[in-house]
C-alpha cells in the first residue's frame, strides 16, 4: 500500500571486511550478495531515480490521454477534447500543491487529509516525508525517497484522474464550467478517496483495503464520475444532415494508436512505480501490466473479429487499455498467471459493460465508465480472489472488503460528481449552444482548427471565421 513506511533491513559487511573474508574463504566468497544499508532518514539514490523517472512517465499519460481522446472525437472537436487534458496538467498540478497532497497525506481527519500539514509543500523536502505515528512516534511514508519525490509521482496520479472523465462529455461542456468542475472533483472526490486507501491512517487501508495503483483511487472514481456526467448533460445530437453513426466515428486512428502508444509507455511508471522503490514488486507490477495489456488486447480484438467480421485498430487500442485499468490495483500483488486471467476477464467483461451502456442509451462518447470504471472495479474485486504475493492473500474476507470498498467508492463518487455538475450549471451553463455544438467547438471555443485545410485564405491557412474568433471567446468561457 503505498504510505507504508517499509524500513529495508539490508546488512553486508564492512568493504575491508568483505575482501578479507574472501581471501579466508577462497572463490566462493566473492558470490556473496552485495547490499546497501538506508537507515532511518537517509536517501536511496536508486530508489529515488526510479521514482523520479516512474513521475515523468505519469506525466506523459497525460498529453497520451489528450492524443488517445483526440483521435476518438470528430475532427471539429479534437482542439476542445485535447485542451481539456493538457489543462489538468497546469490547474491540478497548481491545486497539488496548495492544499490537494496535503488533503490525500496529510494528518488524518477521519474524512480526509490535515490541509494545514502540508500547504504550499511545506515541510517537504530532501528528506523522506514523515507523519505521526502510535505513540507519539514518527514513522515515515516511504524510506529511502526525498518527500518532495514522494508528493511529485503522487500528483501525477491527481492530474490524469479529472483528465480520464473528459473522455465521457465529450463535445458537450465548455471550457470555464470544466475548470470549475475539476478544481472542485479533486477537492470533494480524489482526495478524500485517496486519503481512505493511500493516507497516514485513512480507514479503508486499516481496514485492510488493498490498491496497489489506483483502481479504486483513480480508475473507480473517475469512471463513475463520468458516468454521473452523463446524465447531467445529456446525450449528443447529430448536426443536420449528419447520422447518429457519425458521433462515434474517430476522427484519426492514428492518433489513437500513438495516445495507446504513450498511455502503454507511461503506465509502467504508473503501476512499477507505484511499489515506490526499484524492488521485486516493482518487477511483478511492470511484467503483470505488459501481460494483461497484452491478454486483454488479443481478447478484445479477437471478440470483434467474430461479431463484426474485421478486427478493429480501435478495438485494439481499447482492449489494451482495458487491460491496463484492470491490472492497476493488483499489478503488485499477484502472479503473473493471475495477470493473464485478470487481461483475459478485462476484455470479456469491459466489452459486455460497453454494450451495456449502449443498449440503455448512455452517451458515455468513449466509454470512460465501461472501460476505465469497470475496469478499475474488476480489478480491485478480483483482486480479493487472485492476490498472493506482496502481504496480500486471497481469503472470502478480503474479496468481502474490496468489494466493500469498490461499491462504497463508485456510489460516493457518482453522486457528489452529479451534485457538482448540478450546481454549476445552476450558475452558468455547462453546455455550449445548440448552434456551436454542431458546428464544432473548436472554433467556437478556443478560436483553433486542428486541420486547417484551406492555406490560400486570407487569414493565413485559417477556417472562416477564426480571425474574429478570439473576440468572442470571453462570453462563451464565462
């Protein structure tokens, strides 16, 4: 779990030592295992480089996600869905570091976090980050890792959450609600959740919730976040002449494919690095994750392939998504045949969840709560059933409690997301007129095309009507 402070007890003998040993001892002793002893206080560098490097992986799911969801989108909405992401990377990383790590780590309010712990990141720095512990004592998060390492890979995950949500309004919310919208989710959803599994005493991790990187923190409460906003803002309607196929035909697979390719990429960072050293489990999460992705990928991709006739690159890039959300909370917890099982049942089951939504008439545009929701959820369930390495043991109790866990999690994180979203439009309209949503937001909104195709215009390449376009923007943002 990952505040747990684990002490590593490594201890070899003085260098001197080791080679007058071996001298004694002959051959043979120069096949002793080297180690290197981290005491209370001190910085592993090995470990820090890794979770430093496993950060800047996160953070490259972020723009992954913007090109994922771009190509997904009609060509006049690719501007719109891509601002949505890259903007989390700036606001969220803002709100991280006001008050957001001090809610997910701060001192244990029961609900949520101390925000008066940490403001600013104060008091994090160079050293490992440290919180009270029993009696008085102080027990650090993590060992061997600079506190401020510890805060930057965590806001990694606090930037992609809002992000994963944008995927399910897609083409109908505007850009200043948005805003509103993700500061105030963070704030009300993801740091109170993550301070229940992941913070210093937070109840569901005494409990004995398990979430290795974040299927209930992350996959959980942003699917059912996005499928709360789909019955706020209602479904998409085809533009005159246009046909309810159209709204899901994606504008360009090939970025679809290169955002899978950065998603794939930057989710070893996201599960290896969620062990919070270069250690075995580290090991099993990063192998666990190529496995289910891999797994999950030829299923769903096999499963079309036998409804629909063709195999899909879409359908590709989906399944190895599905497989990737799956094996999030348990990528450091089970065997690597356990991953295979849990690719093969992320398929089947996302899959089955995503016709469901269609046969009830959710517009969740890219199946947010199909794949990344449910995916989450199957993988923290099964987690109960299939867990065996890492403290974890698969009992009828566990399976009880993360179930528990996940239902409690997907219930708060739907209804709270439905009374934001309520809200604010009771203040300003989430949604853009009627007249901008069919022609396309990107213009509407942001003044840009993402294909410009018309390069002898007047304007320098630009569509008509994207000169006078920034002199409107102000009235549709607010």
């Amino acid at each position: 779990m990952k505040w747990t402070s684990y002490m590593r007890s490594r201890t070899s003998p003085p260098v001197l030592g080791a080679a007058a040993l071996a001298l004694a001892l002959g051959p043979q002793a120069t096949m002793a295992e080297e180690v290197h002893i981290v005491g209370e206080g001190q910085i592993d560098f090995a470990h820090t480089a890794f979770i430093v490097v496993s950060m800047a992986l996160v953070n490259l799911m972020t723009p992954g996600l913007a090109f994922f969801y771009g190509g997904l989108v009609r060509e006049k909405n690719v501007v719109t869905m891509m601002m949505q992401s890259y903007i989390a990377m700036g606001l969220i990383t803002i709100v991280w570091v006001l008050v957001g790590f001090s809610l997910c780590f701060g001192e244990s309010k029961d609900f949520i976090g101390d925000p008066s712990s940490f403001p600013m990141l104060w008091n994090v720095g160079g050293a490992p980050l440290t919180h009270p512990g029993p009696d008085g004592t102080t027990v650090e998060f993590v060992s061997g890792i600079p506190g401020l390492a510890f805060a930057g890979y965590q806001g990694m995950f606090a930037v992609i959450t809002p992000a994963l949500m944008t995927g399910a309004f897609a083409d109908r919310v505007r850009f200043g609600p948005y805003l509103v919208f993700i500061v105030l989710w963070l704030l009300l959803v993801y740091c109170p959740v993550c301070h229940w599994v992941w913070g210093p005493d937070g109840w569901m991790g005494v409990w004995g919730v398990k979430d290795f990187a974040g299927g209930i923190v992350v996959h959980t409460t942003a699917g059912f976040g996005a499928l709360a906003s789909v019955f706020v803002v209602g479904n998409r309607k085809p533009a005159e002449g246009e046909s309810h196929e159209a709204l899901d035909t994606p504008g360009s697979i090939p970025m679809v494919a290169l955002g899978t390719a950065l998603l794939w990429f930057g989710w070893f960072g996201f599960n290896a690095g969620s062990a919070l050293s270069a250690n075995e489990f580290a090991a099993y999460a990063a192998v666990n994750s190529q496995i289910s992705a891999s797994v999950a990928l030829v299923v769903w991709v096999s499963i079309e392939w036998c409804r629909d006739g063709k195999p899909s690159m879409v359908g590709l890039c989906v399944g190895a998504v599905a497989g990737l959300a799956t094996i999030t909370p348990a990528a450091g917890f089970v065997e690597p045949w356990a991953a295979a099982v849990l690719g093969f049942m992320a398929s089947v089951f996302c899959y089955l969840c995503v016709e469901f939504r269609k046969w009830n008439n959710w517009d969740d545009a890219l199946d947010v709560w199909g794949v990344h929701g449910m995916g989450g959820v199957l993988g923290s369930v099964m987690l109960g059933a299939l867990g065996s390495i890492n403290g974890v043991d698969a009992s009828a109790e566990f399976f009880g409690k993360q179930l528990a866990a996940v239902t409690l999690t997907a219930v708060y994180s739907f209804f709270v997301s439905f009374a934001l979203l309520k809200i604010i439009d009771s203040f300003t309209p989430l949604k853009p007129e009627a007249e901008s949503m069919a022609s396309g937001l990107d213009m509407h909104l942001h003044g840009e095309s993402a294909y410009s195709r018309n390069s002898s215009s007047s304007s320098g390449g630009l569509e008509k009507g994207a000169v006078d376009a920034p002199a409107k923007l102000m009235n549709t943002y607010i």
